[in-house]
C-alpha cells in the first residue's frame, strides 16, 4: 500500500521541480529581454543626445559667425567712417588754415577721435567683456546699460539683486542672452521707449528678465528651448543654445502693441 503513495509523492516532487525550472526560464527569459530594451533605449536616447549635440554645435558656429559678421559691420560702418572723418580734419590742418579755423578744426577733430575711442571700446566689449571677469556680472550690466543709452533713445532701468553669484562661464553665459536682447530690442522693437533689465536671486533661484515697451509681436508656436519657432532668427537661437548650456528655462511673453518681456530662470543654490 506504500508503494503508490511514494509514486505519487515522486511525481509531484518532479512536477513541482519542472514547474520551478520552467519559472525560472520565464525569468532568465524576461530578464534578457528587458535587459535588450534597456540597451536599445540607452542607445536611442545616446544617438538622441548626440544629434542634439551636434544641433547645439552648429547654432553655436553659426551664431558665432553671425556675431563676426556684426563686429566687422561695426567696424567698417562706424569706426571706419569716424576714424576718415578724423584723417580728414588732420589733413585739413596740416594745410593753410591758421587762426580761429584752426582751433575750430582741432576741436572738432578731438571730437571725432573721442567717438572712435568710444566706439572701439563698444566693439571691443562685443568681442569679450573684460569688465566682467574683472568686476563681475552687476558691473558689465551696468556698463551694457549705460552704453545702450548713450547710444540711442532708450531709458534703461536696471534692478539688480545678485547676492551669490555664479560662475565665470555661468555669468558669461547670461551676460550674452540679455546683450541680445537687448540688441534684438534695439533692431526690432519699434517705438520703444524704456527698456527694463531685472537680475533676481530669489531662494534657490536666479532670473534674469528683460522687458521692452515697443511694438511686440504675436508669438507662435515654441520649440523645446522656450524661443518662439516662428521668430526664432539666429539671435533668437543663439539665447535657446546658451539657456540649453545653463540647464535654465527660457518663457517670452509678448502681443502687438504690448511690449515683449523675455524671462529666464536657472537653478542656483545658495552656498552652504
């Protein structure tokens, strides 16, 4: 009678066995599975990154480009002219003007040479802002915003807040965004009159936000960045490659006849 109790006690002991190993090859099985998915995804999002990097390369080349051909517009147009204007005057001087037309040439001449000085230095600043490295991010805003109003009609307000503040690369980073806004601002924002320039560190937060009261526009549709796709020039392009290179977020708010306010706000925790 024992006999078939241990024949059945055996087969279940097999059965249970067999199901065991059959488990466990359905999970060997869904392991090596979900490890060829995780690979594909790791690769995709690799290749991802990569053309992503690649498009940043290429907007940075070509907003460099841009910014050359810029620095020697300003060159030729402005610094060029002022400087024949200056050779001009000495030639006359050198001739037979004497007396009251003399000084009055000589005067008008030092006039002229001082505009070259200052245009130089605003090219110059365009190349790199060494007032920057030196004294920081607040003193090449303040210098940016006086050189704005001298060169044009716009009242510049600033409101800076900047207790903390980043690194050189960081700064330099956020000095270029709100130097081409504020070019864009000059360019295109017809009938402006003030322009608003506002460095906040709040908390864990830092924001820079530059608001104009021109002509506006209506946005379209934004790429991942935050820059409007429609109006996305290489300017525009150039700011979404350096708030990529800052890991910020970038939101511009703008309607015809309302002004454009461009906003970006960047992680910064405070030191411990």
């Amino acid at each position: 009678m024992d006999a078939p109790t241990e024949v059945s006690f055996g087969q279940l002991l097999l059965a249970a066995i067999g199901l065991m190993l059959l488990i466990g090859g359905a999970v060997v099985v869904l392991l090596v599975t979900y490890q060829k998915r995780l690979l594909q995804q790791q690769l995709h999002l690799r290749a991802a990154e990569a053309g992503h990097q690649e498009q940043l390369l290429l907007a940075v080349i070509e907003a460099q480009e841009v910014e050359r051909e810029r620095i020697g517009r300003d060159l030729h147009d402005d610094v060029g002219s002022t400087v024949a204007m200056a050779r001009m005057l000495v030639d006359r001087l050198g001739g037979t003007i004497g007396g009251d037309d003399a000084a009055t040439l000589l005067d008008l001449a030092r006039e002229v040479l001082g505009t070259a000085v200052d245009e130089i230095r605003s090219v110059s600043h365009s190349l790199y802002p060494a007032l920057l490295a030196r004294a920081g991010l607040l003193k090449a805003l303040e210098y940016l915003a006086e050189v704005t109003r001298r060169s044009g009609s716009l009242a510049v307000v600033l409101d800076l807040h900047y207790p903390h503040p980043l690194g050189l690369a960081q700064e330099l980073a956020l000095y270029r965004i709100c130097q081409e806004l504020v070019h864009n601002t000059i360019k295109h924002a017809r009938g402006a009159s003030q322009l608003r320039i506002e460095l906040h560190q709040s908390g864990p937060r830092l924001s820079l936000t530059v608001t104009d009261n021109g002509c506006g526009f209506s946005p379209g549709p934004a790429a991942a960045n935050g820059v409007p796709a429609v109006h996305a020039g290489v300017g525009l392009r150039s700011i979404g490659v350096r708030v990529d290179m800052l890991r910020a977020r970038l939101e511009q708010q703008s309607a015809p006849n309302q002004g454009t306010r461009t906003r970006i706000e960047l992680d910064h925790p405070l030191p411990a």
